[in-house]
C-alpha cells in the first residue's frame, strides 16, 4: 500500500504538520461560515495554487483529485436542480476549497508525521483511560502489515471454489474469509505481548 | 482494552480495506455487485460487537486521514473527507456501534438459526442503514446546502443495494457465530 505522501522541497514541505493540520480546522471553519462568492472563489485559487505547487505531476495531480472532485460537482448539479443557483455555486466553491488544501495537507505530510500528531491528540484521551495513545500507531501497523494477506487468502478461497466447481458466492467467500482472518487474532497477540510492545499486560 | 481485542479490531479494519480492493462478488439473483465497504462495516458490527467493531471502524478512518489510499476507487487521504458524501463515512463509526450493540442484544447462542440471522439482519439495518442514512443525510443537507428533503431523495437510490448487504452481512454473522464465535454475550 503505497501512501499518497510525495517526495519534495516545497515551502508547504517544510511547514510543520500540526500547523498544517490546524490551518486546514481552520480553514474549513471559515469556509463554512462564509457565503461570499467572491470570498470563495478566491479561497479556491489560492488553494489550487497552493496545491499544484507542491511539486506533484500535472496529471496526477489532477488524477487524485477526480473521485471527490465528481462527487462534488454531481452533488452541485442535483443542488442546481433544486435550490437556488447561487446556493448551489456556494456549495460548489467551499468544499473544492476544502478538498484542494486537505489533498495539499495529505501530499506533503508523512505517516510518521501523521501518527505522532494522533497520539499527541490521544494523550488526553490516554489519561481519562479511554484508549492508548501508542496502540494507534501499533493499530495502523497491524492494517497495512496484514492487508495482503487478506488478499492473496482470497484468492485461495477462489482457487478453492474452482477446484470444487462451486459457483463464488458472497457467503461462500466471506465467511472462510472472516473466520481464517480472525483466528490468527490470538497467535498475534500472543506474538505482540511476548514482544512487550504495549509494555504491561491485561 | 486486551492486546487480543485491539488486534480483532486491527485485523477487521484489514479486511474493510480488503473489501475496498477486491474485485466486486456478484451476486447469484441480482446482477448488483457487492463491492462497498460498508458490508465490512455491517459485517464488523455483527461479528465483533459493539466495542471492538467501533475501533476497527475508527481505525481505517485513521488509516484515511493519514493519506492510506484505503477507500474503495484507491480514494484516500485528508481530502476524502471534504467531500458532501462525507457524513456517510464518518457515520460508519455510529453505524458499527449500532450494528454490533443491537446484535449483542438480540443474537443468543441457543436461539434457533432463523431467530438468529433474523436478529443480526434487523442490527445490520437499523445500524448500517438507518444510522447510516442519518447521519449520511445531514451531513448532505448542510455541507452540500441541499436541504434535508433533497439529500434524503438523493440518497434514495443505494437503498436496495445496502438493504442486499445487509442481509449478506447477517447471513456472514450467523455463519461466523456458528464456526467461530466472538461475539460478546450482553444481558
């Protein structure tokens, strides 16, 4: 699983995570507090431009922005349908605003920038005994280390119905799926204690 | 929370993720294939239970906001909660709540099988249609400036296909209850 980080030297590159990540709060505050058109659209020429200057390829650039990008606009159109054209416009303007700095955020913020952010946001959680602030970092390992697998048992599953000439049904695959997945839940765990990695048991 | 909960809840978030890259599964009598993640979702609540199913939701929105493209399409990253649809994954945290809470309730071991599936398929609706919906639609309403009757007649249309996916979902729930029960026993 590739992440949707990109290398680069821009100046939103070198600006600090949490900075970003409270401009993009903010941001989006903002945005929906306001219905100025002009307000708006320029809000979308300054994020498009921040966003292309980040050093990705025109074309992918463009490309990572399609699927929410046609939501957007499908949504708008079904909106122009109905209410009122600028209503529509509004909505149009704040969420590509929106979707242009978040994809600006995301492009030039690393996984370990991410994580650390997410644990310092779940320390206070941490000290009402909500959760463990570490266990999120662990928690995203497991995924991304465990994701393949799930991929190619799937395949097998398939290769499995094949052989026995029996037509793939959702059940018929799911539920193998679920249950060879989920019973490996005890040696991993019995692998992380033995490691110590969440320091003491429960 | 035991180190074999959190990795229950790892590991169901990889199977969500999974569902999102798979090939979609067509089904025998419906020519709708079942591609979306929010069967994992279903299939979550009424697998692990509220508690656990609530974290390996919140986990794959983690992996999201951390630029994973882990979505169905390969969308990922912070932008994909900038979209007007967004309500409808964020509402995936409350609909695997729910899911999994009613199927706790309803669902007991020495029920008869139709009882049973009969129980997870009211939990998977309730939780992962109604709850869904809900919190899908407002989030419409305001974000999009549709207006609640709007977003709630656009939204119309996936109905029947999540109505299919929550019966597959209670069909998976019962099996896996069956073959290797998790879920937790709530009086």
């Amino acid at each position: 699983m590739k992440s949707l980080f990109v290398e680069g030297n821009s100046a939103m590159h070198r600006v600090s995570a949490r900075a970003k990540l409270l401009a993009l709060a903010a941001l989006g505050v903002v945005l929906f507090l306001s219905t100025n058109l002009l307000l708006l659209a320029l809000a979308v020429v300054a994020t498009a431009a921040i966003y292309f200057s980040i050093g990705l390829p025109g074309r992918s650039a463009l490309a990572r922005l399609k699927p929410v990008f046609l939501t957007i606009v499908i949504v708008a159109l079904f909106s122009l349908a109905f209410n009122p054209w600028h209503v529509a416009i509004v909505a149009l303007l704040r969420l590509t605003a929106l979707m242009l700095f978040a994809a600006a955020v995301t492009a030039t913020t690393t996984i370990a920038q991410f994580i650390d952010e997410i644990t310092l946001l779940a320390r206070p959680l941490e000290r009402l005994g909500l959760l463990r602030a570490n266990d999120v970092g662990l928690a995203v390992g497991l995924v991304v280390r465990f994701v393949p697998e799930i991929l190619d048992r799937y395949s097998a599953i398939r290769e499995a119905h094949a052989a026995r000439g029996i037509k793939v049904r959702p059940t018929t695959v799911l539920v193998p799926l679920v249950i060879l997945t989920l019973r490996d839940a005890d040696n991993i765990a019995a692998a992380i204690d033995a490691r110590g990695v969440r320091r003491h048991l429960n | 929370m035991s180190t074999r909960d959190l990795v229950l809840s790892a590991l169901f978030a990889a199977i969500i993720v999974a569902l999102g890259i798979l090939p979609p599964i067509t089904l025998g009598f419906i020519p709708v294939p079942i591609t979306a993640q929010s069967l994992g979702v279903m299939m979550a609540g009424v697998v692990l239970g509220a508690r656990r199913s609530t974290i390996a939701v919140l986990i794959v929105l983690v992996l999201v906001a951390i630029g994973l493209p882990v979505l169905s399409g390969g969308r990922g990253g912070l932008a994909a909660f900038a979209a007007p649809t967004t309500g409808f994954l964020i509402g995936w945290v409350l609909a695997a709540f729910v899911t999994g809470y009613l199927s706790e309730r309803l669902v007991k071991s020495e029920q008869s099988a139709l009882v049973q599936t009969v129980g997870f398929f009211l939990a998977a609706m309730i939780g992962g249609i109604v709850v869904l919906y809900a919190c899908g639609i407002f989030y419409l309403a305001f974000a999009a400036q549709l207006g609640l009757s709007k977003a709630f007649l656009g939204s119309m249309a996936f109905i029947p296909g999540d109505v299919i996916k929550a019966l597959v979902a209670a069909l998976v729930g019962r099996a896996v209850m069956v073959g290797y029960p998790l879920l937790p026993v709530r009086s």
